[in-house]
C-alpha cells in the first residue's frame, strides 16, 4: 500500500496527515465528479446540464420563501408554532432577581414594568414572527369590529 505524506505548517507547527490511495480510491468512486468534456458538443451539454441544475435549485430556493407559494394549513401551522414560541418566551421572562437591592430600590415602581413591556415587545417583533403577529392582530381587530356591530 504506497501512502503520501502531506505536511501542514502551520504558525510553524509541523503536523504529519498521512493519506492511503485506497482510502482516495474509495472517496472517489463514492462521489460522482463530473469528467472533462472531450469535444464541443459535450462542452455545450454539460453546461446545458449544470444551467438547468442551478435554474431548478434558485427556482426552488425562492419559490419556498414567496408568501403565495404557502399553503393555508402551512401559515395555520406556523401561526400556531409562533404563538407557541411567543407565550414560552413570555413565561420564561423573570424579573430581576435581586428586587430589594439598593440600586432596584432607588429605581422608580413603574421601571420594572416598563423593562418587562420593552422584553414583550422585543418578543412581538423578532423579524420571523412580524408576519403572524399581523395575523393575529388582523384576527383580534375582525372579532372586535363584530363585536361592536351586535351592540
């Protein structure tokens, strides 16, 4: 079994990484790497080939994020996915711990209910969740609209 050694130096560290060519040999027939063409023809059909590959991976890669691309039950679920995650991080909000220290003691009464709305908020508006927030916000002002109306 012949083996190469390649040395890395490295901010003048010597590390010995030693290669066997049947480990290559079995790497290369696992992966299929693509051969030269030989002639003009199988130039063009390859580059056909890789062209329409990366059209169908950029057509999938944003057909995906586009909101008309989802389904109903898709945003229903990732609505209810976010309401989820929103009333975890709530509950898992704690006021601070040392409440009777002398600096919290100076502090007025209403600056820790301020800290705690301004950690809401900061929850409301994480950039994924804005979308479903305007949902439930669409939801809440239609409920309340008929509401109103059977006044």
């Amino acid at each position: 079994m012949t083996e190469y050694n390649t040395n890395i130096i490295d901010n003048n560290i010597d590390i010995g990484n030693t290669i066997q060519t049947e480990n290559i040999k079995l790497l290369s027939s696992q992966i299929n790497y693509p051969t030269a063409p030989s002639s003009i023809l199988d130039e063009d059909n390859f580059i056909k080939k890789v062209d329409k590959y990366i059209f169908e991976k950029n057509k999938n890669l944003h057909s995906k994020s586009k909101l008309e691309n989802f389904t109903l039950k898709e945003i229903i679920e990732n609505l209810y996915k976010v309401l989820y995650d929103i009333i975890d991080d709530i509950a898992n909000i704690k006021f601070n711990p040392n409440e009777f220290d002398e600096n919290n003691l100076k502090n007025k009464w209403w600056e820790k209910y301020i800290e705690l709305i301004n950690q809401i908020i900061y929850l409301l508006t994480i950039p994924e969740r804005a979308f479903y927030i305007g949902i439930i916000f669409i939801i809440i002002s239609f409920c309340i609209y008929f509401i109103d109306l059977t006044e």
